[in-house]
C-alpha cells in the first residue's frame, strides 16, 4: 500500500478547489485572554490580551492552502459538519490520525488517516459509516491535511 501525493492531470474531472487568498486582508479581531464559562456572564474588556487575525491563525503557508467545503455528515465525531469549510494545507506530510482530505476513485472525501504496522485507512468520525480499506497495489491519493475549520452558526 502506497499512499501518494494527488497530482492534478489535464484529464481530471475533479472539481476546482478554492484557493485561499494570498496577502489577505489583515482582519484583526480582539483576542481575550479570559476564558469564557458557558453560561455565566463576565464582563470581558477588562481581559482583552491582543488581536487576532484568522489569517495567521490557521494559515500556515499561504501558497499550499486551500478552502473546501463539507458536505455530509461522516466526520461530525470531529466536530466537522455539513456546511463547514476547512482550511487544508497541502505542504503538510500526512500522518497516523492526520484528518486529511483524500482522492478515492476521482473523488474527494474527507476523513482521519489511519496507518499502523502496514495497514492503512480512512476512518470516517461516525459510526454510521465503515473504515476505507486498501489492498496492496492499491494507492491513496492525499491531496492535503486538514489543519482548521469555520463553521457558522444560524442566526
């Protein structure tokens, strides 16, 4: 078993990813130092530490990241849910229990890579849906680690 990096051809009917921007916007937003107790109100001025920018926060290297969008509910064990855009970077090297986003017969699916003493699989982060497994001669193709999420509430 092999797992490769996915290298896009002419022939690939994949869809296109979004690329995140390069040279963002800068988008700080106050970072507080006080954690938040759920259901206990605190005046939290008082504790503002410093900015934030989501950029730099799960950004790690701009020309290797990308945004996707999930759809589905196989990965709501991981707090990944349906609607929910990840931020995937492609320069990190996958690893044992790495979420990652994955090609499997020319699609994408997003699960957490499993690889311990010679067997290798996508575990889904639901129990509603079995383990991927692969054979040997058969290769995974790892198009890139998944290293944050956003996820918007209705409002």
């Amino acid at each position: 078993m092999t797992i490769i990096p996915f290298e896009p051809t002419c022939e690939s009917t994949l869809p296109i990813l979004q690329r995140a921007k390069l040279n963002p916007p800068f988008c700080a937003l106050p970072l507080l130092q006080f954690r938040i107790p759920a259901g206990f109100p605190s005046p939290a001025d008082d504790y503002k530490e410093k900015s934030l920018d989501i950029n730099d926060y799960l950004v790690r290297n701009e020309a290797s990241t990308y945004f996707f969008r999930v759809v589905g509910d196989s990965m709501t064990g991981a707090h990944i849910h349906d609607g929910d855009m990840l931020v995937v970077d492609r320069s990190i090297k996958p690893k044992h229990g790495h979420i990652v986003l994955a090609v499997i017969n020319n699609e994408y699916t997003v699960k957490r890579l499993y690889s311990c003493n010679g067997v290798i699989e996508l575990h889904a982060a639901n129990p509603a849906y079995p383990p991927i497994r692969f054979r040997e001669n058969e290769e995974l193709q790892v198009w890139g680690v998944v290293v944050g999420t956003f996820a918007r509430f209705i409002v």
